[in-house]
C-alpha cells in the first residue's frame, strides 16, 4: 500500500545501481531450471531450507571495523535495539546458523538444498550485480566421503536433469590433503612459508589459461604476460617446483592410475596418503551409483579456496565451446563448485561440526541453457489473444476465453483502449501470442471466427496487400463459434 | 564463503527478531500452494515478475523525515553514493516503479504477477512478522472493468485450483463509487465531513463483528463494548445514519436485485449511479466466464482501504469455521483482497495510469488449507533410507541407492556415525522415511535385505517383544536383492 504523498519532485522510475528485474520468460526459465534441480536434490532425500533474508551481523561471521560503515561487502543496517543487521551474502552462512541454532531437532546428518538471493555491497560492473541467486546443497554432521562422493554425484545429476548433456560437462574432483601433502614434500607448509604458498597455489589455478610453462615460470622469478606486466613469481628452488609440477601433471588415464602417481608424489606425507585414499574411496562409491570417470574425474589441477575447504574439493566444468567478447572461441568454464569444509558451525557452538556442499551458479547455467538451446520454449509462448473489436461484446469474449482456459490453454482478451484491429494485433505480436482470435460483427452475424496464426502469419504478411488476399493464407482460418476450441488446439500443436 | 575469525566471542545462533526459518515439509506445502496459484495466473494470460528486493527509498514513495532515521516502517540504509535505499515493503510500489520505468517496452496493458517475500521493519509479535510473503496480480494500463471482473474471477479460480472448494470461500465485491455516492446522499462529502466519514466507514467495516446494532450505535453517539469501553461514535444525524444503514442492509436475493436497490439508495449521485453500473457490468462479464454469485457476489458491505482503491474493491472470504485462540468457533476470514488503483504509476510519469490487483496473503492461505487438511501430504513424506550397518558395505548401499532414485524414489544411504541399528532407524523416524532397507552381514550373505514399514512400523512397535516376533509382521517384509525395487514400489503405493 502506497502512502499519500506530498508534494514532491516525481521520483526516477529506475532501479538501484547494480539491481535488475526480471520479467516472463527469464523468470520462468530460472524457475524450470531450479525446479529441475530441486527435483534431483529431492530424490537425492535433501530438503529445502528457507532462511530469512537478514541475518545478525555476529551470525554472518563480518565484523565491525568502524560503526559507521561496517562490513565492506554486505549490506548493513542498524536495528531499534541498535544491533547490527545485514542482508545474507551468501547461502552457507546461514546454514551453520541454522545448523546451530537446531542442532537439537534437525537430524543428523542433515541434508538440506537452498535456492534463493543473495546481496553484495560491491561494484556493480557489466554482468556483476548486487543481487543474485545461488542453489546449494550441503550435508552437515558427517565427516564421512560418502557425504562428498554423494554430492558430487548428485551435481551430476542435477546438472543432466536441467538440459546439460552427459558429454557436455565434467566435474573434476580433488583433495584440499593432496595437495597439502604436496606442500608438505616440497617444504611449503608453515606459517613463514604462506605468501610463497599462495602464490604457488595461484599459479596452478591458472593452468588452464597459462599452460604448464606459465605455471612454471610463476612458480619461479615470475612472469611476463604479452602486455609486458610483470606478476612475482613464488621463487621456489628447483627442486620444489618440479614437485608441484609433477602434482598439477598427475592426471593418467583412469582414476586409479592417477591415485597410484599420487601416492608416489606424496610419499612420507601422512595427510597426502590420506587424501589419496578419500580420493579413491570417492571413485569407488561413484562407480558403484554409476558415475564413471566420463563425467566425475580425479584432476589434480583443480584448486579452489584453500583457506575454506578442507578436504575434497570439486569444480563442474562445460565442456562445449561458446564465443566470447572478444569473438575468440573458449570452453564455456565452470558453473559449480564445492568441498568439505568442517569449521564453518564450530564458531556458534565451539564443537567441529563436518560438513560438505556444492554451490550452482545460476546465472551461469542459465547462461549455459541458454547458448546452448535448451531453455523451454513453452516459456517464452504468450497467450492466445482474442481481439476485443466490438466493446458490446466482451461479455461474449470472455466465454470464449474462459472455454479455451478450462481447457488449459492460455489465452487472454485484449483490454487496451480502442477498437482497432492493428493495434490490437500490434499488442498480440508484444505478447508472443501464437493466434490471435477475431470476431468482429460480420463474423458475430454469421457464427464463425477468425484464427489467424501469428507465428506464420509474420513470415507472410510482407508479401501480402490486400485484405482478402490475407485472408485466403493458410496462416488464418475460419471455423466455426462451436469449433473454436478444437481449431485452436490443433492450431496450438503444429 | 565465510571469512576467517579473529578471536572473538561466539556469536549467538538466533534469527534477528521478527525473522524466522522455513523448513522441508513447509517450504515445499508453500512451494506448491504458489505454483498452483501461478498456473492459473499463467493462464489468464499474467506473466511473471521478479523486481528486486532493494528499490531506491524515493521510488518506494517513503519520505526522509529525519536523516538518521529514515523511513519508519522499512529498512532502510544509505548506499555508498549516499543515496537512500530500502527494502520493499510490498509487491505493488515496486510494480508501479517497473510501469513506469519500463513504459515503452512493456504491453500495454501489462498483466503481471509477482510472488516473493516483502520487508516491514515493524515491531514483531505473535504471527507477526518482519519479514513474510506475498502473491499478486495486476493489471496495470486498463480502465476497463473487464480487467477488475478478470482479477476477480482469477483469484476464484486460483482459491479453487490451490486446495480450497467451491463452497469454502466467497469473493465479495463492492465499489468505492458506490460508497462515495452514498456518502454524497447523506451529506458525507467534503474535506470538513472527513472525521465523521473515517468513523462511518470503519463501523461498517465492523458489521460482521457487531451486527447492526453495534454499526447503528457507532454511527450515532458511539459504542460500549463488554468490557465497558467506550467507542466514540460518527455522530450522525439519524437520517444519515438511516442511509448508511440501508446501504449496508442493500443486499438482496441475486446481484440483479442488489443492484437495483443500490441505485434506489444512491439516486441523484452521478457517481453512485456509474458505481452501480460498473458492478452489474461485473456481474454480467462474471457470469459470461460461468462465476456466479456462488463464488463472487455483490456485497455492500465491503469496505477496503478507502484511501488507497477509486474503483472495484473486492476481498476473498473463507466461509468454513476454525477454533479461534479462545477456543471459540469462528468463520475463518478474508485470505485476498484488491481493487482498483488508478494514481500509483503517476508519481513517476505525472500521467494518470489506471491499474487493477488482487493481494493473496500466502501465509493465511497456507493456514486455511492446513486446517482443510488440503496440505500435500507428499511434501512431508521423507526420503526411503537404506541403513549402512556394515561400513565396508557402502558401495552396495549406494548402488541400490542409485537403482531406487533412477526409478524416481526418494531414497539416501545413513550416513551419521556407528553401526548402531536402533540409532538409525530412530534417524530414519526422524526423516520421515516411509521405509528403511536392511542389509546386515547376515542378510547380505543370504542374497536378501529387510524392508521395513516404518509407518506400520510404528503402530506396531509398542506390543511386539522379542526380534523373531518382530521380523513376522507384517510391516517387516524379507526379499530376494534382485527383487527390492518392485517390493519398494508396492510397499510405498500401499
């Protein structure tokens, strides 16, 4: 409900910086989509999880820097109780909050999915808004593989179910305590060696857009890119280097060949042996649901957030080629990723609390469907549109109308200003409406309608000038008032 | 992705005042009560809209009476340009932003719905909240009453489709004229007349609750209630009073008959006549779409947000009755209610855009058709859970796993701590799981597994001892491996 106003300068009609809206077809393929995957997550026996929007801002993990301008990054306001509140930045926050506040009633483990936006205080930029949505699911209370190796599997799933095909995707799984072993072989673990071990870690995560000398080059004194920017390198001693090298090259081909050169490579590393087993046990328990290597890969390469994650980590990946901006064809990327991560609960209620979860891009799938043809046509699909030529008639309309949505068919009558047939087929284009229905008074007088076929009816009407000539395409019909419905149907299905 | 923790105090789990969580079972009941809602909207011809949650507090129509505490009633917070921002307090200002901003790009008229949660920064109390959902639709471009007869007969048939029966609910309509031409035939009008209208039109906003007597005396001197307060009354000359009161009493047989004493009681007024011509219009469109008085009727009574509506005002009413907090048997109420507004778009444009909506308040709804038992069921039944007794068997439970969800059935493996078999059927109760499979070493060897009936299971469990006795039930079936998908299907269809 609107207030009264007083009186004011109008206000601008525009969303905030960084806002958007979404309008039809756009809503409903993100919801098929998500619908899609929440089907999958449901078979899957996760269940949906609502939280509110605001969050404290002790429950979000941010801090209070300076009372005047908290949390760079979120969205913050003052309560009246003069508590900080803030818009939730993501969806795992609120899931260790929850998973503490009832942890008494939830079971354990407990399975939950969450579609829902986001907010960030950030920049907004060209495709980089300041709400968006995210689609997680996680499972909390068991340090068990099972729980990732299920995870995994289920993304896989999720992402088929949604329109992508099997040979269009790869998840490609790794283990936060491979790679710790590695850096325990190559002398990189403690605290002094921290700067030379992220820019390590940075430089295997550019793999893919560097290749192995860029990697090896990062590893050293550092790189030069074509512009002549330099970027510091690590400066690890040969010897380390090759380590990390022969990590990132680990990949064989098939997943126990790849463990066995795992193993060799973290040799004398009690957490690399670990990891390589998870990673082992995971592939065994894919296998056993019917995952096998084609869609859910052991690759070494794949790093991600190590100061989160603490075990296996998984990122999916498309495989089909899409054309950038600067018109140069690139693999489509990633479009979710997730791990274990066990400390997230642990800050409400002081105990470990192992967990594990996948985060969906949805803006990115949906991008995905949508290069790749596969969003829902039916979406995009108007109502039929009965033209409402006679204003005495509309009551007669509106019968018809409601047979055809009794009927299940969409259709609506035109309620703008005005009687004339060109605007009204004007408004019937706007609407993608795939007829358009007419019965004006001659036809009133002689029981039949008009069924013109918009989509048709668009290739044909530059070629055409006269009325009667419109009249004889096969992109219009007369049937009869008693026929309507079955035309429209048969109509509807060609 | 949390951040890292400096040392502080844990903070508290605990949703901020006012906000709460949605779990399993009732996200999905409300998932499905507003997809079915869409479904009719959607084939009416509505589209869907999703604005964003925050809108500049100027587009919102709040003011900045005061800098530091802006916007009573919302949350508001000031962005980093020093702009204020604001989280939407309804589905509606937000529609008006979107007419106006995107005007040249949208049909015209543009019939949309909008679902999702809105903000009000309100002092929380019992079923009060801060944050809750709402689901409209509207028409916005149209001064047709076609459109308002339309919103009408959607919101009967969305009632209808989402669970309520034909004989549970009532949309009642009335007409903002109407009430204007009568209070111009008792001298009512006027800026000097606006205390004494205010106090008539709440009285008869209270028939239902006082009767006429009680409506009687507050339109005279005022009203004792029982507990011997006292409200002060409108005042009214006795004939005033009397016009009022025939106005409420107009209701007759049919609409027809209604109508024809509306236009009695509102003779002389220009506005009161088109009113009344604009409900008969109504009726007829109505009863051409097969909605008779049965569902939607003329009600004179209907008084909604005076301020706010200048055409067609309606309320959807549920008949049946409910044991209200003082265990008194009472009519269940209103769920939805609309009508016409013609001057929101204008704050922006400065030209007059007529509009038409209805409001359906989701959580009442959702209450309404859990008392009806009209709930899905479905939505509350967990997932089958296949028990993990032998850890080295894990494999095998994910394989049949994997058969169950491939053939569409809502299954897990038990993936918490221990073996324990009591630990895990009482997660499985907890899950709601309709069955658990039992695969121990003794069962695994013979080529079987153990299907229990956790429902059957349960009536049972309170008489049966010993485990012989117990594996004789009924609720306990024993099959071949190969056999368990067909057992699980016929014991999930029982």
């Amino acid at each position: 409900m609107a207030k009264k106003q007083k009186k004011q300068p109008r206000p601008k009609a525009m969303t905030p910086r960084g806002f958007r809206d979404s309008f039809g077809a756009e809503v409903e393929a993100r919801r098929t989509m998500l619908g899609k995957i929440a089907e999958v997550y449901h078979s899957y026996g996760f269940d949906p999880l609502e939280t509110s929007a605001i969050e404290t801002v002790e429950a979000l993990g941010s801090f209070l820097p300076d009372v005047d301008r908290p949390n760079e990054g979120v969205f913050a306001f003052r309560d009246d109780d003069e508590s900080w509140l803030a818009l939730r930045y993501d969806l795992t926050a609120p899931l260790a909050r929850v998973a503490a506040q009832h942890r008494l009633d939830l079971p354990s483990p407990y399975r939950r999915y969450a579609m829902g936006p986001v907010w960030r205080n950030e920049k907004p930029g060209p495709g980089r808004f300041r709400e968006f949505w995210q689609c997680d699911a996680d499972t909390v209370g068991t340090s068990t593989v099972a729980a990732d190796a299920e995870i995994c599997g289920m993304l896989a799933a999720a992402l088929e179910h949604a329109g992508i095909a099997r040979d269009q995707f790869l998840v490609r799984l790794n283990n936060r305590k491979v790679m710790n072993g590695v850096l325990e072989v190559a002398h990189l673990l403690g605290e002094d060696k921290s700067a030379q071990r992220g820019i390590a870690m940075r430089a295997v995560d550019k793999l893919d857009r560097l290749g192995i000398d860029g990697v090896r080059a990062l590893l050293g004194a550092g790189r030069k890119d074509e512009s002549g920017a330099f970027t510091e390198g690590a400066n690890l001693g040969d010897e380390q280097a090759e380590i990390i090298i022969d990590f990132v090259q680990a990949e064989r081909a098939d997943g126990g060949a790849t463990c066995a050169r795992l193993l060799e490579l973290v040799s004398g590393s009690e957490t690399g042996r670990e990891g390589v087993e998870e990673l082992e046990e995971i592939a065994t328990l894919l296998d056993a649901q019917g995952y096998g290597s084609d869609r859910i890969k052991i690759d070494p390469s794949v790093v991600r957030g190590l100061g989160y994650y603490t075990g296996p980590v998984f990122e999916a990946e498309l495989t089909f080629d899409v054309i950038d901006e600067k018109g140069q064809k690139r693999q489509f990327g990633s479009v979710a990723g997730g791990g274990r991560y066990d400390d997230l609960v642990m800050r409400f209620t002081g105990q470990r609390t192992p967990a594990t979860g996948v985060s969906i891009g949805v803006d990115r799938l949906l991008a995905a469907l949508s290069a790749t043809g596969k969003l829902d046509a039916g979406a995009a699909r108007g109502p039929v549109v009965i033209l409402a030529l006679d204003r005495d008639r509309m009551a007669h309309y509106q019968t018809l109308c409601a047979e055809l949505r009794n009927a299940g068919i969409r259709a609506e009558v035109f309620m703008g200003g005005g009687t004339n047939m060109g605007k009204q087929l004007k408004y019937a284009d706007k609407r993608a409406a795939p007829l358009a229905i007419i019965e004006g008074g001659d036809e009133a007088e002689r029981g039949v309608v008009q069924i013109k076929d918009l989509v048709l009816g668009a290739k044909l009407a530059e070629k055409i000038e006269s009325n009667e000539e419109w009249k004889a395409q096969p992109a219009q019909r007369e049937v009869a008032r008693a026929d309507v419905l079955a035309a429209v149907r048969e109509m509807l299905a060609r």
